[in-house]
C-alpha cells in the first residue's frame, strides 16, 4: 500500500506542532517536562505513519489485532484523561474567582464602615 | 446573643423587601447579593441592612459563605441561613435558635417534613427530596428527615468549622459533612416552608451529585 502522501501531510503537520512547541518552550511557557511529553507524543506519531507496523507489534503484544486500533483506543484514553484534567483545573478556577469576589464583597463593606 | 441573619439572594427583587422586613427584629440582617442583575442590591440598601456584594453570580453556597465570614468576623453568636424567595417564616427563627442559645447544640437544621402542616407538592417529595434525604443519609451516617432545606442556624463554634467550599447547592450536602467531621452537636426542628415554584428540580439534583463527586477529587 502507498501511504506517501499522508505520511507527508501528518509528518508537515507535526513538524509545525513541534516548532509551535519550541517557541513556547523557548519564551517558557512551558516547563521543561511538559515539553519532553509534547514531543515523545508526536514522535509516537510520526513513528506511527512512518513505520506502521511497529503499531502493530504493539497491538499484538497488548492483544488487540491492528496498530490503527490501538492507535484510536490511546487516543481516547488520552482525550479522556486531558478532559478529566481539564475539568479539575476549571473546578479549582472556579473556586479561586469565587474567593476573589468573596474577598472584594467583604472589602468593600468594611472600607465602607469609616464614614 | 448576637444574631445574625444571612440571606443569599439572587434575582429576588420580587420578594426581597417583604422577607428583609419580616426578619429583621430578629437579628443583624447580612444580605449577600449574588451578582444579581435586578434591582435586588438596591432594594436590599434601602432596606437599611448590611448588603454584601458578589461582583458576578458564584451560587448560593459561595453566598452564604459570604455572608458567614462576614458574620464570623464580626463575632457572632448565632448565624441563620434564611432563603431570599420568601419560602420560610421569619417568627419561627427564634425557634430555630432556641437549641442554640440554650446552648444544647452547635447547629439546628429546618426540617420541612417534621411540620405536618407542611404541604410539600407530591411529586417533588416522591421523585426529588425522599431520594436525596435518602442519598443523605446513607452517604453521610445521619438520620435525618429533610435534605437541602435553607433554613439552618449555626453557632459561633461551629461557624469556626463550617467553611463551605461547594459554591452551588451541594453545598447543603457538604453543611451536613462537616457537621458530621468536626463532631458538632445538631438538631432538627420542624419549619415551615411555603412553596411558590418547583425549586430546585431533578437537573439539579444530579448536578449536586456530580459537584459533590468532583468535590471530593479536588481537595
């Protein structure tokens, strides 16, 4: 089978990930590890197209039958475990506002009590 | 005693100057206005009563817990958590402080089913308040006869314990959690309570589960 043209298009498309990524390591914002995490995970995918049967090997000894499969199933673990990520970190946003506005009722009623 | 009445309010211009004005011989009235976008801050100042802001609505719990920091910091002896929309009786607050000033117990709860005159619509007690007073009791060890009823007092000790963090209504959940931890003596008394709309519905009810999950996780 011919996988060229794909293969070139997702190899171009992570090359513009991993430059994206370098800039914001470089004016650091991000740390250090997270960008090591970054770049193993597009790795994985350029391996993945480049050299499609090492998924397979990896299907096999994780006993599912085709790399693709295996490739979607972690796929989805992963997005799962970004949302459930996510969603504490929103959590623990939302309660910060809500000291922040608890702070500025309770300034203002006690900057309120001199006059 | 030093009481003081918290009420969170959000949107409640409708109702707000008669329930202030019922429950004020009572107590210092702390109104926490919750980011309304009626004329409920200015019907609650000119009522002439301590009125606490919320830049942005954050919730009842987040209200409430407002208004006992306020409340706290200005060395009360009993606190009372009232409902804005007019749904509980302001003479029965001397009732729901009694326990405490008798100094039997650290927290009263308002229980809407100990009062048989109470006329609670069926089906909101069938499908929504007898599974959640259940759900209550079985997650938490209490014997309790109503769950999430606003009507509470709590005394100066046990408001050094009780810090809500649950901003929206799991935060009636989260009341009686703590009372449980901190090992704080309480006690319900029948209230009444008028019904005006459905309240809180079964949405609610299984957003309160989900915010009590996430909750836990994110200590």
């Amino acid at each position: 089978m011919n996988y060229l043209p794909l293969q070139i298009i997702v190899s171009l498309f992570v090359l513009l990930v991993i430059f994206r990524l370098s800039r914001k390591f470089k004016d650091s914002i991000l740390k250090t590890s997270e960008f090591i995490g970054w770049l193993v995970i597009w790795a994985v995918v350029l391996v993945a197209f480049w050299l499609p049967n090492t998924a397979s090997y990896l299907a096999l000894l994780v006993g599912i039958g085709r790399g693709v499969d295996l490739a979607v199933y972690s796929a989805i673990l992963i997005i799962f475990y970004l949302i459930f990520r996510l969603y504490l970190k929103h959590d623990k946003q939302q309660q910060q506002i809500t000291k922040i506005i608890r702070h500025l009722a309770l300034k203002e009623e006690d900057e309120k009590k001199p006059q | 005693m030093k009481t003081f009445i918290v009420i969170p309010c959000y949107n409640e211009a409708e109702h707000l100057a008669k329930v202030i004005a019922a429950v004020k011989p009572y107590g210092q009235v702390v109104l926490v206005d919750d980011g309304s976008t009626d004329q409920s801050f200015n019907i609650a100042k000119n009522c002439g009563v301590i009125v606490l802001r919320h830049l942005v609505n954050r919730g009842m719990g987040a209200a409430l817990e407002t208004g006992d920091s306020y409340a706290f910091k200005h060395g009360a002896d009993v606190v009372v958590h009232f409902d804005a929309d007019g749904q509980h009786l302001a003479e029965e607050i001397p009732r729901v402080i009694e326990p405490i000033s008798q100094g039997k117990v650290d927290v009263v709860l308002g229980s809407r089913f100990l009062d048989p005159g109470n006329n609670v619509p069926f089906l909101k007690k069938l499908l929504i308040l007898k599974p959640a007073i259940l759900f209550q009791n079985l997650l938490l060890g209490v014997k309790l006869t109503d769950a999430h009823n606003g009507f509470r007092a709590l005394s100066y000790a046990a408001l050094s314990k009780i810090k809500i963090t649950q901003d929206e209504f799991a935060h009636a959940t989260e009341i009686i959690e703590l009372i449980k931890a901190h090992n704080l003596r309480y006690q319900e008394v029948p209230v009444t309570v008028k019904y005006h709309e459905f309240g809180q519905g079964f949405s609610t009810g299984l957003k309160i589960l989900k915010d009590l999950f996430f909750g836990k996780i994110n200590r």
